[in-house]
C-alpha cells in the first residue's frame, strides 16, 4: 500500500484529493494535526482519529495533538484548572494508545491563543465570517440549546489553530467538516493558506446503527471501560448478518456498527483477525481484511455472535494500555 492510499485509507473524505496527493509525494515531516477538547476520558471517537494519526506518522507525518482548553472552556466544560488536569491525562492516554511520542507534539490552546497576534488576526477573521455562518459550522459540535457567543467564536478559532499550529494537514471526524470548510474560504483573507482537510466517517449509535455513537447519549465505549464493560456493551450491539441493514420503520438510515468498528479499530491496527470457534460451528476462521470479514458476515459463513465475541477481544487489547494508565493514576 503506498502514502496515498494509507492516508486516505478509511477517510469518508478528503479536501482536496490534488492536494493529499501532493502530500503523498514527499509525506516525511509533513505535519498533521487533531484537536481534542480535554473533556474526560479517551472514547472511540477518540481513537478513531487517533488511528489515523498513527497510520500517518508510519508514512512519515509528525503529528500534533492540539489540547484545546480555552475552547473546552468556551465550550463549558470546566475551569481552565479543571481542563488543564485532564488534558495531562488525556496526554498519556493517548501515548498509551499507541501514538509515537518522538513523533508527536502535543499543544495546549492557552499557550499560544492568548498571543496578541492570535487575537487580532481571530478578530480578523470575526470581520470575515457571518454570525449564521459561525453558528451553522459549530452546530454538531455544541452541545446543549443555548446559543451563546462562544459559539461564534469557537470555530474561527479552530480555523485560526492550522495556521498557528503550521500543520500541513487537519484532521478530524465529519462533524468537524463545516468548521474545516470555514477555514478554507476564511484564512485567504488574512493571507495565510487554505487548509487540506481529512476527514474519518462517524460510528454509528451502537445499539441502533441509527445517527452517530455518543458519549453522552446511549452506549459507548470508552478507554475506561473493563474487559467485561466492553464485552457486555459489544453484546448489546446493532449487528444484522449484513453490511448494509435496511432503514429503520421511520425511514432513517442504519449502519452496521459492529462492522464499522472492525473496519475503523480493529483492520487498521491488526495485520490478521482471528475468530475462534469450536470445531462442531466450523472452527476457527482467520481475516487479513475487513472486506473478507464483512463479506463473510453476509454469506453467513460469519455469525453476528461470533463477530461480536471477536471484536471485544481486540478492542480489550486496544484499550488496555490506556486503562492500566488510569488505573495507576487513581
């Protein structure tokens, strides 16, 4: 598999395809990066980006986990002393999770968006940007109804980070693909380059395969989550004999999210995937690709239990490191 096809491997999209390949050319000390709010514990949204970021720094990326505080605060989660604890957790968590900490530069936002230049050129930008638009771009990452000022400023801000950061390609799940779309068409007009943007599809609710899996909502998996927890949550599990399931009464559209996890966990950090069966239900099957696992899955060869016995075996050993880590820190 060569640069293009390991960044882009598992993207929903990438903004603009001319301009990855152009990465892809010379991917050694390119620099990516992700932002996270410090807001707890490491979970599958979590570790979906940071397997991408993973899969870059394999291809030659230097990455930058940016630990967004101030927009954790604009965002209403905590003190800045409370954030800033968690980001130091966060920190390791993700170390434990396995991104090369030689390779990988981890920022808070406070050390450099207090920065007279930061602000003057975020103001900038305010000039730039419509109150509709700031709010219509910040609108799957908020949480809560009232619509306060923050919200404005939270994703000019996020535009702001790739330039200050001097990252050559931003990454994040499809909520944030708004934001990033801001940012293109916002920073030419403080001379600065319109970003590349990657982005990783979104996990379905687990127990519907209806929307996206959250952690504040419903049932998620999380970094905190013991071997039994995780066992336990992947039994409960929406998983039809099929890649595609059929849309709910409602007319919503469904997805497979057991499948999803083995394609966006699971393949990108196992070279094989091993099912183990007794002999009586046909022994042990052996998947050195997700398409061969789904395919499986829908011949039936592949029962959903098995699927599901497998995929909390790996997602435990995906998990532990990290779970030891906030065990020993309590």
């Amino acid at each position: 598999m060569d640069a293009y096809d390991r960044i882009t491997r598992n993207t929903a999209e990438v903004v603009t395809d001319e301009e990855v390949r152009a990465l892809a050319d010379s991917p050694d000390g390119q620099r990516a990066y992700v932002g996270y709010e410090p807001s707890g514990v490491l979970h599958v949204g979590h570790m979906l980006t940071a397997n991408k970021l993973i899969e870059l720094q394999e291809v030659g990326f230097e990455v930058v986990v940016l630990l967004a505080d101030v927009h954790a605060y604009l965002n209403g989660k905590g003190t800045f002393t409370e954030i800033r604890e968690t980001a130091t957790r966060m920190q390791e968590q993700f170390v434990a999770y396995g991104l090369d900490p030689e390779h990988t530069e981890f920022v808070l936002g406070s050390e450099f968006q207090l920065d007279e230049e930061y602000v003057l050129d975020l103001h900038a930008l305010e000039l730039e940007t419509s109150l509709s638009r700031a709010e219509r771009a910040m609108a799957e990452i908020a949480g809560g109804d009232t619509v306060t000022v923050s919200r404005a400023v939270y994703p000019l801000m996020q535009a702001l980070d790739i330039v200050s950061l001097d990252v050559d390609l931003a990454i994040g799940g499809m909520e944030q693909r708004k934001v990033h779309m801001l940012a293109r068409d916002t920073l030419p007009s403080i001379d600065a380059d319109a970003p590349t943007c990657l982005h990783t599809p979104l996990i379905a609710d687990l127990t519907s395969g209806v929307g996206k899996m959250s952690s504040s909502e419903g049932l998620s998996i999380s970094m905190e989550d013991s071997e039994a927890d995780i066992a336990g949550k992947v039994e409960r599990a929406y998983c039809p004999p099929t890649a595609d399931p059929d849309p709910t009464d409602d007319g919503e559209e469904r997805e497979n999210p057991v499948l999803q996890l083995f394609e966006y966990h699971v393949f990108p950090r196992f070279a094989e995937v091993v099912v183990e069966r007794p002999e009586q239900y046909g022994g042990t099957l052996r998947y050195d690709s997700y398409a061969d696992l789904a395919a499986e899955l829908e011949s039936g060869e592949l029962h959903p239990a098995d699927a599901k016995g497998a995929l909390s075996t790996y997602l435990n050993e995906l998990i532990a490191p990290g779970r030891e880590r906030i065990r020993s820190a309590e």
